[in-house]
C-alpha cells in the first residue's frame, strides 16, 4: 500500500502509518500522472485537480480531499473509474467563520457600537454558513439567507439572493458550481454589483470564482465598496491590480487553521480505514499549542472585549501585510501565493482560547462567537 499526500497536510504520516506500507510526499499544483503510476491511494487540498489527465493508467483506488469544497474533483470520472472518494465537510468551517469576525471587526460597522443594527447576508449555508448564521444570531446579529438548493429542496428560512445583496454584510460560502439550476460560477457580476448599496461590506472567503473580478474592478471604480477577498479567480495568478484595491486581502488561508488542518487530515485517515475496512489505530492527536488563558478588563465595552480576545488569537491585518508585502517584492506572484500558504504560521481557532470575564455582557458576546470562558462574577 503507497500513499502519496500533499506536502501542506499535517500529521498524516502519524496518522496513515499503521496502514500503508511507504507514504510520499509532493507538491499538490504541480502533481503529475508520472507521479503516481504505482501510488495506491492519493490525498489532496484544493489546489489539485484530480481527473482522467491526472489519474489515467494508475493504479489508484482511493483519493481524499481534506477540504470542504469538491470542485477540484472530477466526481464522475471517480464514479465511472470505480474510485472510492472522500472529503471532508465541515473540517474548517470553524477557522472561516473565525475569519470572517475577524475581517468583520477590522472593514465593517461592528467596529461601532451599533454592530448588532447590523444585516449580515449569508449567501450559501452549508457547513460555513450554517456556522456563520449561528455565531451571529447568538450574538443578536441578523441573517438573511440566501441558499436556493435547499430550498428548493423544500427546505424554509431562505430569502432571494436580491435580500441578501440589500444587507450590511455580504458573506460569500457557496461551492462553485457551473451548471445545474444555481450554478455559482460568477454568481456576483455586473448586475448584482449594481444592486450592492454604497458602503456595503463583502467578504468572499469561500471560492474565488463566484465573484466576476472584472466586474468588481468595474463597480469600484464608480462606487465605495469595502471587500475582503480570501479567494481568487485564477489562483495563484491573482490579479494584483484588483488586490491593490481592496481593504482586507490573504492568500485563500481562512480555513487554514491548525484545527482545521488538523481535522481535515483526520476526516481522511476515517474514510480511508472505512475503504480498508480496517479498524482505526490512532484517534483524533491533540495539538500541543496552547493558547494561555486571557484576562479581560472588566470596563471594556463588550465589542471592545471582543476585538481584544480575537487579536490575542488571530491578526487578520498581520495577514494582509506580509500578502500585500510578498506581492510587492516579487516578479512572481503565483510562487508567492503558494509559498504563504505552505509556510503559514500555526493559528489556532476562537475555541481554543480560554477567557476570564468578570463582566455578563461581555461574557454573552463572547460565548457567543466560539471562546471558552472562565465567569468570574
């Protein structure tokens, strides 16, 4: 049994070994069907295409993905090749909607507050969204959301996407999709952008071509916009003259978390035992990283308390100043791109980090965006 893994996915020689009999390693964009002419099972993140080009006279029987979107795989040809696939849904959902309250706090009114005036529109609600509409409603935040596969899978709670463009918050979680009844491919685009108020805050941090970038470029130019973008339309090739335009920008890492990478590896190592039909060896490893315990001022305001306890975990603005840095100071932004997220420091998520509140009002809000408290009243 040979197992050949992207070099960004932590833990899966701890994981796999037990159960393969030599595991690899390989960079994940540039994998080539050479590669894996006598590999058995091959696990990946989403900066791999896996299709009949890759996997073409192989003997491979087995491919993960430890990531929630599958439009890198070619699903059917898998089906067709009677190739057992698995990924991992909901693995990082906790690290983006970490994220998204980061870039919330430093691009939006929630910066005020006024924050829970606020209309967040949650365009997409899977395991992200779903997520993201539960912090926020139990912070007292209003969603509306906007998801027309379920419902019109009789599902309830949806709105039109028109509602969800109309609001304060515009946060992008759909899979891309390029056909069926809602394909997602450049969902947002000329129309959409000119039904977008003044002032509106977007955050895309699920797949870069849902957002038409051209059009973008076009309602920037005749309209005030605040966008945070985490994906992009031709990764890693981004488009540079966009990125100089926005407010918050980072090379596709909000479901980077430690966590998150973590999980995601470990959803894999559970399908591929269930493929075996082998027992699990090893259970979920607990990271050794700590986050020490933070004290939160009693006279802070709750969105105050709120801004400190994220800081302490996670700079958003840390990450937008070493991308826009590494962009400037090189002739090659695709290496740049794929080298801030090979070399990505550890971050750790909201529920890893332990607060001491002494304060009711700050420990609601809190709780209610994913932190541990210690109430000390």
């Amino acid at each position: 049994m040979i197992i050949l893994a992207d070099e960004n996915m932590p833990w899966v020689s701890e994981l796999f070994s037990p159960h393969a009999d030599e595991i690899r390693f390989a960079n994940g964009r540039t994998l080539t069907n050479d590669q894996l002419k006598n590999v058995d099972a091959l696990l990946v993140r989403s900066v791999t295409q896996v299709n009949k080009g890759l996997l073409h006279d192989t003997r491979i029987k087995f491919v993960g993905t430890a990531t929630i979107g599958t439009d890198h795989i070619d699903v059917d040809y898998l089906s067709h090749q009677g190739i057992y696939f698995a990924s991992s849904p909901g693995c990082n959902a906790g690290s983006v909607v970490d994220y998204v309250v980061a870039a919330m706090l430093e691009a939006s009114p929630l910066l005020n507050e006024d924050w829970q005036k606020l209309t967040v529109g949650i365009i997409g609600v899977g395991n992200v969204g779903g997520q993201l509409h539960e912090r926020l409603s139990a912070m007292g935040v209003s969603t509306v959301l906007n998801d027309p596969v379920r419902q019109d899978a009789g599902e309830t709670g949806f709105s039109e996407l028109s509602e969800a463009l109309a609001c304060d918050v515009i946060c992008l979680h759909t899979p891309l999709t390029f056909d069926g009844d809602h394909p997602t491919f450049k969902l947002l685009s000329d129309k959409e952008f000119q039904e977008i108020r003044p002032g509106t805050l977007m955050i895309n941090a699920g797949r870069g071509g849902v957002v038409d970038e051209a059009a973008l470029n076009r309602a920037l130019k005749t309209k005030d916009l605040k966008v945070v973008m985490d994906v992009w339309e031709e990764e890693p090739d981004i488009n540079t003259h966009l990125l100089s335009q926005l407010d918050l920008v980072t090379p596709h890492i909000a479901g980077y978390s430690l966590d998150a990478k973590l999980k995601g590896t470990f959803m894999q190592y559970q399908a591929f035992c269930n493929w075996l039909s082998e027992s699990q060896i090893n259970s979920l490893p607990e990271i050794q990283s700590k986050v020490s315990m933070l004290t939160i001022d009693s006279e802070l305001s709750p969105i105050e308390a709120l801004r400190k306890s994220v800081c302490n975990v996670y700079s958003i603005k840390d990450d937008d100043r070493n991308f826009r840095s590494a962009v400037k100071a090189s002739d090659n932004v695709a290496r740049e791109f794929d080298l801030l997220r090979k070399h990505y420091p550890n971050r750790r998520e909201f529920s890893s980090q332990t607060l001491k509140v002494y304060n009711n009002k700050q420990a609601q809000l809190l709780s209610a965006v994913g932190f541990n408290l210690v109430l000390e009243v």
